[in-house]
C-alpha cells in the first residue's frame, strides 16, 4: 500500500513538472473600465477591474502548436452612487461573469443596485503565426479558455510572437427597489466598455535550421599550396554569413576562422595526395537571435602533383653584328671570338695556314 501511495505521489509531480515545462509563463493582466449610469435621480459611476490569467510556454519552437490559456480571475466593481448630487458612498463587490452581483446601499430607502456582465477576447497576434480561434470569443463564466497558437517554419526576421488580446464587456447596471414583500427594477442601462490598453504578451520564437556546407578546393599561389572556399547555405538555399568554419587536411586540423562563401588564402601541405575536409561547427544567426544554424561537413581529396622543367635548347652564338660567328677546325666560339680547343690543336692550326699562305705565293 505505501509503495502504491509512492507511485501516486511521483505520478503527480510528474505531471506537475510537465505542466510547468509547458506552462512556465503566467501573465496578470488587468483591464480597468469606467462606466456613467444614468437611472434617474440616481446617478453611478461604476469602475471595473476586469483580471485575467494568461499561461503560455516559455518559447515556441518553429513548426510548433501550443496552447495559450486566458482565465478570468479575481474581478471586482465598484459602484460610486449620487443621489440628487450627494455622494453615497464606495460599494465594491467581486465582479463574476455570468452571474448578478448586487449593491445594499445603507440609508437608501431599500434601493439597491446590481450588475451582470460577460464578456469577449478578440484575439490577435504580431508574427509569423496563426491563432484559433480567431473570431470573438464570448466568456459568460469564469471558466478558462483555450487558444491554438501554430508558428510557421519560416519565421523571417522574427524573434518573437506577440499575441494582442482585446477585451469587451458588456455590462448591466441598474436599480431594484428591494423592500420586504416587494421587489422591482427601478432602471438599468446595458454598456459595452473596452480598456484603453489591449493584453499584450510577447513570447520568444526559437529556430533550429540545418545547414549545407560545400567545398571546393584549387591550385595555391606557390607549387606545394592549395586555397579552398567552404559554402555554406541554410535550408532554404540563403548563404550564411559565419567564420566559425575550420579546416583539416589529412586530419590534421590545419586552421580555423574561415570565412564562409570565400576564398581563402594558401596552405601548405606538400607534394602528393591530401584528404581536404571542412566543417562548420554551428552558430547563432547575426540578423535574428532566434535562429541557431546546425553543424554540417564536407570534404575533398586533392593531389598536388609536382610541375617538372621542361629543358629548352640553348640559342646559338652570334656576333656583335648580330651574324652568327663561324670558326674553322680545333676551335669553338667562347665570348664571341674563336679560341682553340686546346693548346696543340692551337699549333696544328697555324702550322697549317701558314702552309697554305706558302703555297698560294707560289702557285
């Protein structure tokens, strides 16, 4: 039995917990209302404090469906009536929707007053949302009622919802003659009264988005260096504008601090083949607090091959004239004169022209 009574006891404050997770935001919201009755030589002034609880959740997520709650609470009014001009008094008394509250007024010859009143929430909202149900909704008792608040997807700029409520109340007030044996309504006006200020809440939005981040890799500046751009969009194709962005290459982590949607400078890793990786490590959108961006990955296998030097062939020779200089044997051009190749090739040469010189006097 104790053990039963333990499970019964969790349970509660189980569902205890969870209701105040969802419910965690509780609202007081008061309407003030003045209302002039005339009823003959009987004139009231008749102030309401019109009281509503609003529970809503400590945020809507994007996508999501909640419940708003508005309750009527602890409402009162407070008849001032004047007879003839002469004041008779303060006469405050609870204010319940739906039901008569009545006013003994001391010294007023069995006069009484009394006041019935309902009244209506017109709902509306500031946001990327939807509210049911959106007509005027009529409150005769003091029972809670119940909205759907649906917050779209995309939530735009958006980093609240504000929900605006409009109140109506529709107000009976007369008089009753109440005397022992005899009871007649004297007079009564029916009013409808608004407050100056609608029931204003403000309830943060939160958005998780995914993210797709793409790399591309290309030749450095240098032949061991290579660049890459890391792109990164949302899930609706909108470029992110983030630097929490690192590199690694061969799983070594390499640098952080990119810049997403540009180029980056060189990088170094060497001559062969490189496993290029990116990943974004997530991050708070700039425009709007609301939006958290989720981590995404990317990567690319890159070779950075070596450029051999072509040879190219050495042009020939040429003089000072800009002719190409021609030598005879055992000799080679060097500074742009023919020299010998080498010390007896040098005699060789001469003995041989001269030769030649001889005979040619001869001949």
């Amino acid at each position: 039995m104790k053990f039963l009574a333990i499970i019964v006891i969790f349970i509660v404050l189980s569902l205890s917990i969870v209701n105040q997770e969802i419910f965690a935001e509780t609202y007081t919201k008061s309407n003030k209302m003045t209302a002039q009755v005339d009823l003959g030589p009987l004139n009231v002034q008749a102030d309401y404090d019109l009281v509503f609880k609003i529970n809503t959740p400590p945020v809507i997520e994007a996508g999501d469906t909640v419940e708003v709650i508005v309750t009527p609470f602890s409402s009162t009014v407070t008849a001032k009536p004047k007879l003839l001009g002469e004041s008779l008094g303060n006469y405050p008394t609870d204010l319940v929707l739906g039901q008569t509250a009545t006013f003994g007024i001391p010294g007023g010859l069995g006069v009484g007053l009394f006041v019935k009143s309902n009244a209506y929430l017109n709902p509306g909202y500031i946001g990327p949302a939807s509210i049911s149900p959106r007509e005027l909704v009529s409150l005769n008792n003091m029972a809670p009622q119940t909205f759907q608040v649906t917050v779209r997807e995309d939530i735009g700029n958006y980093d609240s919802l504000i929900l605006d409520f409009i109140t109506i109340l529709e107000t009976k007030f007369g008089a009753n003659l109440d005397l022992v044996l005899y009871k007649q309504e004297l007079g009564s006006d029916t009013i409808l009264l608004e407050p100056h200020q609608t029931m204003k809440i403000t309830i943060p939005l939160k958005k998780t988005t995914s993210t797709n981040l793409s790399l591309d890799v290309r030749n450095g500046s240098c032949q061991t260096c290579i660049q890459v751009k890391p792109t990164l969009v949302d899930e609706y194709g909108q470029q992110i504008h983030s630097k929490n962005i690192y590199v690694f290459i061969n799983g070594r982590d390499f640098a952080g601090g990119l810049t997403a949607n540009q180029w980056t400078g060189d990088y170094k890793p060497g001559i062969g083949d490189h496993h290029i990786e990116v990943r974004f490590m997530g991050d708070s959108s700039s425009s709007n607090k609301a939006i958290t961006y989720e981590k995404s990955i990317d990567s690319e296998d890159y070779t950075i091959k070596k450029i051999e030097t072509p040879f190219t062939k050495q042009p020939s020779k040429t003089s000072s004239n800009g002719k190409s200089l021609t030598c005879g044997p055992g000799t080679h051009v060097d500074s742009n004169q023919c020299v010998a190749d080498n010390f007896l090739d040098g005699f060789t040469w001469f003995f041989d022209d001269l030769i030649k010189q001889i005979g040619k006097m001869f001949s």
